[in-house]
C-alpha cells in the first residue's frame, strides 16, 4: 500500500516537476502562470489588458491568414453548392420578384409617412455613421458565436455599435481593440435583445441559441406567435433602431418559438457598423 | 526518403510540423460548420497535445503550449488564460500516464483521454459558467467530448504513421 502511494506521488512529481530537454519551464510553473493571467485578468489588471490586446492584435491577423485555405474550401464548396440550386432558386426568384415590386411602392409610401410621424414625436433616430469592415475571422466554436472584424477604435468603433448584414441585424460590438473588434452575433446564447414580432405587434426578448437560429422568449403573448411571423428590433432601451429586420418564426421544428435569421451568419465577408442618434427635431 | 531525411530543413520542418499544427488548429478552428453538419466538433488541440505529451514529449514544448492556449483564448473568446490551463493539466495527465505505463496499448490511452478530457471540460464549464456567466449548452459539450474521443483513435494511427514514416522516430509505436 505504502509502495503504491509512493509510486504515485513520483509518478505526479515527475510529471508535474520534471523539465524536459529544451524545456525552460516546469509543467506545474507554467500552470501558476495560467492562473495569475487568468484572476489578473478577471480583476482587469492593466498590464494583463496590455498583453491581451497586443496578442488579440496579432492572433487576429495572422488568424486571418492561416484560415485562407480553409476559406478556399469553404468558398468552392459552396460555389458549387450555389450551382447545384441554381434553377430552382431562379424560378422561385422570379415569382418572388413580381410580388415584391408591388409592394415596394406601397413601402415607399409607409416608410415617408412613418418618418414623418416619428419626427413629430421626436422619437426619430438616424444613423450617425457608416464603417464598412471586413470579417477576419469567424469562429463558430461551442463557447461563443462571434465575428472579428478589421476595424478598432482607430475607425471609431466604440462598444455596443450595431452590426448590421445589409439591411439585417447580425449582433453588437462588445469587444474593441485598436485594429479590430470582436462582434458577438445574435445566434450566441449569451445575445439578448428587445424585438417585435409582426403582425399582432408583440414585444419580447430574442434570445441566441448557440446553433444557428433564436428562440422568443418572455412575452405574455407566446401562444399567439404565428410561424411566419416576421422579428424586428423594436427600439426598446434606445441601442438598436425600431424595426431592423432580424428573421422569421419557425415552429415547425418544435413548439418553442424558433427563430431562422435573414442574414447566414457562417457567410458573412463585410459588414456595417453602425451606431445611432436621435434627429435635431425640426 | 533517405535522402528527404538528410535534407536539413525538410528534417526540421518535419520534426517541427506538430508544432505547426497546434498553432494552425488554434488559429483556425477547423469546426467543418460550412457542411451544415450539427452534430459534429472536435477539439483538434486537445488530442494533438495529449498524443504528443504521451508519445514524444519533446514534439511540442509546454511553453509553446501555454502561448498555444493564450491563442485559443483570444480566438474563441474566453478569458485569457483559461485554455492555457487546460491544455497543461492535459499534458500533465499524459505525462503522469507516460510515468505509470510499463507496457503502452492504444484502448489504454484512449480511456485515459476520456477520463482526462471529460474532468478538463468540466473544470472549463465550471469556471466559464459559474465565475465567468457564460451560458454553454450541455448537448454541444457533449458531442464535442465524444468526437474529440473517438477520433482520438484515428488521429493516433495517423500520427503513429506520420512519426514512424516521416520523423523516423523510433519511439512512436
């Protein structure tokens, strides 16, 4: 017994104590190490900060680089796949096509009105500013469902701006380094954000779910959420702008409120990083 | 291959391509999510580092692994440090199992891969959860744990056959 416990604890000293050939450090030295970055870093120690945005400025630029034969990859395939639909997403574009042209007029009319009346109650908010960035990297890993982008604080990017894939809402900055910025996307379980859902005019909470869609949560209007139904940020807390288009309801999966985004968040190359004001009324 | 091996910097290049790949899996994680495939993810890096403490712990340095993890954190997003610590205590696990084994048999290995990379994502979603707030979904770690194990097989013969044909080790089994 005495023997067995002797052996193990050589066993654990020498793997922990042991330095190899052409090792400057102990196993269990570097593993002290860890942990003075990692509680340093949690008390948000600046000489930790300091490391940290030297490394996030290299790791993010060379992680761009050593993903491009990924990206090749990644690109042909769905070249290919594109191909593979082509037909079939024509015909269907072309149906589509006659509908929306009918109602983009009526639009037209609705949004001049909507702004119209939105100014009189000063409630209006413009886009204070466009920055046009381009993805580094997109890491869908188990942890967090987040883009880098190529812009810092250099271009004016402060926390919290909205980013947006064309006219869609894809997530917020919630990480800024002077180079680039960390966006987390509104498919992390960790995005929460106010939306409406159309029609019924329903208030609630989009919640990301880790994969790559959302689920409603929190409204006393569940049961009436009809599939199909379109979300819209809603303004609330005055970060995003009312009405950004996010996605659409789908409960034909299971009987939460499933949430497929307009925007495919695994596709995205540039994006818009916007924030907002409220209009000088007039 | 005689002659590859005489070459000088084909032979570093080789010698140093785990190295390589620990940077390259932790720059680029290859996740595969372009394939629509939901049920599919692995931690490349763990069974990179594991194999490689275990059979040739000379292959990669433990300080390059800790720069490694600092990498990780900074890509995935999670507080800096945190992947350091766990590919370390990983490289302990496999160093204790190098101290222990007498006689070495690839099923043992790999039960002492599961056992160590089930305590490390645990340890992992218990900081991240608990300290940090972050919110995991138990499925995703789960699928990730299992497929990290299995293709801990595959990846073992293919690492066994780059070491025994390419490095010319004659410790790789």
């Amino acid at each position: 017994m005495e023997t067995s416990r002797d052996d193990f604890v050589i066993a654990i000293r020498s793997a922990f104590l042991k330095k190899g050939t052409q090792q400057r450090f102990s196993l269990l030295g570097l593993i002290f190490f860890s942990l003075i970055f990692l509680i340093l870093g949690s008390l948000n120690f600046k000489a930790i900060n300091y490391v940290k945005i030297a490394i996030n400025e290299i790791v993010y630029r060379s992680s761009f680089i050593v993903s491009t034969p990924e990206k090749f990859i990644k690109n042909n395939y769905l070249v290919v796949q594109n191909h593979l639909d082509l037909y079939e997403e024509n015909e269907k574009n072309k149906s589509e096509l006659v509908k929306l042209r009918s109602k983009d007029l009526l639009n037209k009319f609705i949004v001049l009105e909507n702004k119209r009346l939105k100014n009189i109650i000063d409630d209006y908010l413009v886009k204070s500013d466009t920055i046009f960035a381009k993805v580094l990297s997109d890491k869908g890993s188990p942890f967090l469902k987040s883009i880098i982008v190529n812009k810092g604080s250099k271009h004016d990017i402060n926390l919290g701006m909205i980013v947006m894939d064309g006219e869609y809402l894809v997530g917020k900055v919630v990480e800024v380094n002077y180079l680039s910025a960390r966006v987390l996307l509104l498919s992390d379980l960790n995005s929460k954000i106010p939306v409406i859902i159309e029609p019924n005019e329903i208030f609630s909470i989009l919640s990301g779910t880790g994969k790559d869609h959302g689920v409603i949560q929190y409204s006393k209007k569940y049961d009436n959420i009809q599939s199909e139904s379109v979300i819209y940020s809603s303004g609330a807390g005055s970060l995003f702008e009312a009405g950004i288009p996010i996605g659409r309801i789908n409960t034909n999966y299971s009987d939460e409120k499933r949430v497929e985004f307009f925007s495919d968040f695994s596709q995205l190359r540039f994006v818009k990083i916007i924030s907002f004001i409220k209009s000088e009324s007039e | 291959m005689t002659e590859l091996r005489n070459k000088k910097f084909i032979k570093k290049l080789l010698s140093g391509m785990p190295l390589i790949l620990l940077f390259v899996s932790v720059l680029n994680d290859y996740n595969f999510n372009f394939l629509d495939l939901k049920y599919f993810s692995f931690n490349f890096s763990y069974i990179l580092i594991f194999y490689y403490s275990l059979k040739k712990s000379e292959g990669l340095g433990y300080t390059y692994i800790f720069i490694a993890g600092l990498f990780n954190d900074v890509v995935v997003g999670t507080p800096i440090g945190l992947s350091s610590l766990m590919y370390l205590i990983l490289c302990g696990a496999a160093a204790y199992l190098r101290n222990i084994t007498l006689r070495p048999s690839l099923v043992k290995d790999c039960i002492f891969f599961l056992i160590t990379i089930l305590i490390i994502n645990s340890l992992l979603f218990i900081t991240l959860n608990l300290i940090y707030n972050f919110e995991l979904d138990y499925f995703d770690q789960i699928i990730n744990i299992v497929h990290t194990f299995l293709l801990y097989f595959l990846f073992s013969n293919l690492f066994d056959f780059f070491e025994n044909h390419f490095v010319g080790n004659i410790h790789a089994r």
